[in-house]
C-alpha cells in the first residue's frame, strides 16, 4: 500500500490523463444534472385525489420560523397548529424553515423542496403559480373559509383561481426610540435622517428600492423604470453611510433597538410588539408617504400527495385561534377578523389599525406590497447599493 | 517466459490496485468539486437554464458586464482583496512571533502550548465571532470601559468599533491567527539549529541573524501562512454578515446575495469562477515559490 502511495505521489500516472478522465466523469455529472435542472421545475400534473384516509399523511409544511416549528414559542405554538391538526386528522406534520421569501422560492424553483404546504406572502405569489410549483386550493373543503376577511381574499388569487389561502398580515413601517428619537416630521426620511447617523438599520431587501421610490414621489414604485431604479439607488448610496446594519431577521433588529445599538429601523410589527411588551418607549409610525402592508398565504404543492391533509392544515391556520396567537405573540394580523379585540393587547389594535381595517389597508394610509414582474432588476439594483 | 508472465500479472495487479485507490479520492474531487465547478462555468454563461426568468441562451454578455462593464462588483472584489491584504499582513505578523517563540524558544510542552493556540479551533466559529458583537458594540466591553474611565461621554460611544471594515479585519485576525501560528512555528522548528550558532559564531548579533539567517530560511513558511490566510478570506462572508454592516459588505456576501436573495444566478456564477480562477492563478504562483514539504513536514 505504502508503495503504491509512494508511486501516486511520484506521478507515475499520467495528470493529463488523470484530468481528463475526471473532466468526463464531470461532464457526464453536469449532464446529467442539466437534465434533473431543466426538468425541476415542472408542475406536478398527476396529483392524486384518494380520500384523506388513503393519503400517506406526514404533511411537511415548509415555512417561516416561529409558525409551528416551535423555535419562538414551542408551546404556543404546538397548541395554534400541531395539535388542532392533530385532532382533526390523526396526522403529525414536520416543519421545514425558510429564511426568508427569496430563500423560500429559490429552493422550490430549483427543485429542492417535496413538501406539501408553502407559505410565501403575496408579492411571491404570481412567481410560485408561473413556476407551476403549486395547485390551486378548494376554499369549499376549508371550513373556516368563510370567516377570511374578503380584503385579503383577493391577494391569494390569480387567473380566477384560489391559489394561496391568506393567512397572516402585517405591515412594513418606520420604528423609533422616542426616548432618544424627535422625528422632525412622520416620513420615512427617519430613516436617513442626519441627526441619527449610525443609529438607523435598514432591511436587507430590494423592497428599500421600493421605500426611496416611495418617498422620492415616484407613481409607482413597484414598476419603476431603469432609469427610477437607478435615481433610487443613487439615492440610497447617498445614505448608506448613516446605517449602522441592514437586517436580515426582525428579530436581530429588535435585540439591537431593544440593546440600544440602534433607535431607528425599518421595522415588521413583531419588532413593535416586543418592544411594547417589554415597555419600551417604542413608536410605530404612520409615514406621510403610506405604510406598506404585506399579506403571506398558505400555498399547496402542485406534487402534493396530501391534498385533503393540506386542507385541513389550512382550516387550522384559518382558525380564530390561530388569529389570537399572530396578534398576541406577533403582533402580526390575520385575514380571520372575528378575534375579539377586547382579548388583545391595546398597543396591537392601534399599531395594526384592527379598529378600521379597510381604511388601514388602502393608500393613503397604507400600499399593498405588490408582484414585482422585473423583480430580479430590482434585485441587481438592491445588489449595487451594497456593493458601492 | 514464466518470470514475463511473473511480471505482466505483477503489472496488472499494480494498475488494478492503483485504480482502486484513485478511485475514491477521484469520484470525490469529481462529484463535489469538478462538476460543481464545470455546473458554475456553464451557469455563467447561460449554457443552464434553472428558473423561468434565465435567458437559457449561451453568452459572455454577463462576463463582459463584470468584467469591462464598470460592474460595481468588480469594485467590490477589489475592496476585498484589500481588506484579505490588510488581514492577511496583520495576522502574519502577529503569528509569527508566536511561531518564533514556540520553536526557538520553547524547550519543554511546546507541543502542550501549540495545542493552547489552537484551542479557539474547539469551540464554534459563529460563537466567536459573535463574541466579538459583545466586545466592540455600542455597549460592549470597550465602550463601556471607555464611558468609565470618562474617555468617551455617556450616550457618545465609537460608533464605529463595530460594523465596519474594522470589526471585519479585528474579527479576521483574530480568527486566523491561531491557524497560521502553525505553518510558521512548523517552518521555524525546522531550521537547523547550528547555522544559528554559526552566524553568532561568525560575530552576528541577535538582530543581524534573525535578519540574515532565520526569517529567510522561514520565509517559505511566511508565504504559506499568508496564502492560507488570503485565498479563504477573498471569499469570506459570514464574518462580513456578523459584524460587517454596510461598509464591511464583501464580495462573498455578494456571490451569496445573488444565489439566495435572487435568482440571478448566471451573474452569481460570473463572480464565483472569477474568484475561483483569481484563487487558482495566486495559488499557482505561490506554489512555484512556497516549497510545500519546508511548511508541511
């Protein structure tokens, strides 16, 4: 053995032929990886319909953290989702998480994720139905259906067809310290405001595009042109200097606002129900520009094997149980509206509008976060602002 | 005629053995790093169409982009090459003393300290790193001690300890300090002690024969400790997301924005193969200098 070391390590073997020998074995790999690449993608036409007792069960719902996989409140959360589920199939379901809605959609589009329920929001929605990677839902066999609130009901639906069952909302909104914070006026020019440089976080998305184009007047920020995109991003450059971090999760914003790190941020309405409820003098503001609301949705594998399994998990996310546990622990709404408000915190009716919902979801008050069509333009601009 | 047949079995069982030991470590280097690598280079030229908004037709256009299309990218790349320069210099010079008094002064348990060193390398990566959000924030150790001893008014900390390319570089060199100790205290422990005597035998000062002598006979080892500095930290980026902020954005956080925030991968991978054949060429050029066994034995 040693000897035969000895002789690899002399290079008795020709490297020439010892390359191309793995430069084939490596095209025919990249071949046959170009086949399952060209093929991932494809919708799953042949959806069996058995009844519920025939399905195999082990539902695998692939979501956010904090939705049942119990990585913030695992008995809270069991109660919201896995046992009610439980009793109403017999079924045990797993958890696979996302990072974020990129994330999420970037490993369906490549193929890589067999599970049954996805639970993008909105702005995702379109993407996941052009990829063919979901089918669409029978609102007939979700028993709770009916008390959804119709002015979310539209967000899950495209071509006329029930894609994604509306789940969760909340908005996208400037958060400060009052304590430490005298906004010279409600904008989101807090958060590029001079006096605070340093003490301001931004998100790690391209929707801070959308945020400048808002601000800077721009008609409509959600189609801008190359040339508003580049004005934006200019714009953003310019400012880049007075963030002390963009964000990935909401909840590393909130410990470093509640640490003190920062007293500004583009914040969810989680952020704010943590601060609120550790009695922070937090404020959750109503820029002159709007707030941006987003809605996420439960969506069905186009491949699912659990059609009526499926269901039933959407009937407990629709459930009003399920709306109590988002607006206590999140802070976050739900398109469910028969929650007793009296029940909840006072800070969440006000920071989430609960008294006046139609109103709070329209402009001027707030702008639905919409389907980017040239989403990965966007991205690439996003891209340049942290680059630079 | 036997002692031909002797030899021709004797051959066959020698290739036969040969390839059975080539095989793994080959399958390996093929499975998951050439056809890995070749799967990129197709990417990024759009010979591989993934997702619905890949243009799935072959073209240089996205290199050309990067490449003389005064890319912010490329700017980037080079930010980080002079951040991983930066880092790789400081770490070197604070290894080598380590090194130097591990081999050349150490008598007894040296290998009992080595093992101190290197220690850090038992617990997590992320732990440490983010050890050091504790250490440099706003109210972390440092501003803390600094409103204490009134240098720094109460509510004005520097702001700037961390998330900044400063926390990148302080963070990188403490990281790979430990790690490049070794090369050096290897290449070091390998000098032959009596040309040491005959330099002070010969009227050398100490000075004159660490100058003279023993940093040119380690300097092979010098060079490897940079290298195995400077390739990883090209493509560093989780140290970056952990205390970067936005001025210690890298161009590893870059490639990996653009796998997993959007679906661009073909400009992904023009930057990924770009890093790769910078890392392959430097690694080339060191290789004719470096003589491997000097810093491995």
């Amino acid at each position: 053995m040693t000897r035969e070391l000895d002789r690899l390590i002399a290079r008795r073997i020709g490297r020439r032929d010892l390359l191309r020998y793995a430069g084939i074995a490596a095209g025919a790999g990249v071949l046959a990886a170009c086949k399952q690449a060209s093929t991932a993608a494809a919708p799953g036409s042949g959806a069996s319909r058995v009844p519920i007792a025939q399905e195999p069960g082990g539902l695998k719902v692939y979501d956010w953290a904090g939705y049942g996989g119990g990585e913030y409140y695992p008995k809270d959360e069991k109660a919201t989702w896995t046992t009610p589920y439980q009793d109403a199939t017999g079924d045990t379901p797993t958890f696979v998480l996302f990072e974020n809605d990129d994330d999420g959609y970037t490993k369906v589009a490549t193929g890589n994720a067999p599970y049954d329920v996805v639970h993008p929001c909105a702005y995702r929605f379109k993407d996941y139905v052009d990829l063919g990677a979901v089918q669409p839902w029978d609102p007939s066999l979700i028993k709770n259906f009916s008390q959804l609130t119709p002015l979310l009901e539209q967000f899950g639906q495209i071509n006329g067809q029930q894609y994604f069952i509306p789940e969760d909302w909340g908005y996208i909104a400037p958060m400060y310290n009052a304590d430490q914070v005298q906004p010279q006026e409600d904008s989101w020019s807090l958060l590029w405001d001079e006096r605070y440089a340093k003490r301001i976080a931004w998100i790690n998305t391209l929707e801070m595009l959308v945020i400048a184009g808002y601000y800077n007047g721009v008609a409509d920020p959600w189609t801008m042109t190359d040339d508003e995109l580049a004005a934006q991003r200019d714009f953003l450059i310019s400012k880049k200097d007075l963030v002390s971090f963009f964000w990935d999760q909401s909840y590393d914003f909130w410990l470093k606002f509640k640490r003190g790190d920062v007293w500004i941020g583009y914040a969810w309405p989680d952020a704010f129900g943590y601060a609120s409820a550790q009695g922070m003098n937090a404020v959750y503001m109503q820029p002159k520009e709007g707030r941006i609301h987003w809605a996420c949705g439960l969506g069905l594998f186009a491949d699912s094997q659990n059609y009526y399994h499926a269901h039933e998990y959407a009937n407990v996310w629709s459930d009003v149980k399920t709306a109590e546990f988002l607006e206590n622990f999140y802070y976050y709404g739900h398109a469910n509206t028969t929650v007793d408000t009296s029940k909840l915190p006072p800070g969440v009716v006000k920071a989430l509008n609960l008294d006046n919902l139609e109103a709070a979801l329209s402009p001027p008050l707030s702008h639905q976060e919409s389907w980017i069509s040239r989403r990965d333009v966007y991205a690439d601009y996003w891209g340049q602002v942290k680059a630079a | 005629m036997a002692s031909v047949d002797a030899d021709r079995s004797w051959r066959r069982r020698e290739r036969a053995s040969t390839a059975g030991l080539l095989s793994g470590p080959v399958l390996w280097l093929v499975l998951f790093f050439l056809g890995p690598v070749l799967y990129v280079a197709a990417y990024s030229v759009g010979g591989i169409k993934i997702f619905p908004t890949d243009a799935g037709v072959v073209s240089v256009g996205d290199w050309k982009r990067f490449l003389v299309g005064g890319s912010v990218y490329l700017g980037l790349f080079w930010k980080s090459v002079r951040i991983s320069l930066t880092v790789s210099v400081i770490v070197v010079l604070l290894a080598y003393p380590v090194g130097y008094f591990l081999a050349l002064c150490v008598k007894k348990r040296k290998y009992v300290l080595l093992l101190l060193i290197i220690a850090p390398f038992l617990t997590s990566y992320l732990l440490r790193v983010l050890a050091w959000e504790v250490i440099l924030g706003d109210t972390g150790v440092i501003n803390s001690f600094l409103t204490s001893v009134h240098l720094r008014s109460a509510g004005h900390p520097i702001t700037w300890l961390l998330y900044s390319q400063f926390s990148v570089v302080v963070v990188l060199a403490y990281v790979w300090v430990p790690f490049v100790a070794l090369p050096i205290f290897v290449s070091l422990d390998n000098l032959d002690l009596s040309l040491l005597e005959a330099a002070g035998d010969l009227g050398a000062s100490r000075l004159r024969t660490f100058w003279r002598v023993t940093l040119p006979l380690s300097l092979p080892g010098v060079v490897a400790a940079f290298v195995f500095v400077f390739v990883p930290t090209i493509g560093e980026f989780v140290t970056p997301l952990l205390v970067g902020g936005p001025s210690g954005y890298m161009y590893g956080n870059a490639i990996q924005d653009l796998f997993t925030r959007g679906t661009d991968w073909q400009t992904g991978s023009v930057l990924a193969m770009f890093l790769l054949i910078v890392v392959a060429g430097l690694m080339a050029l060191f290789g004719r200098y470096v003589r491997v066994r000097s810093v491995a034995a």
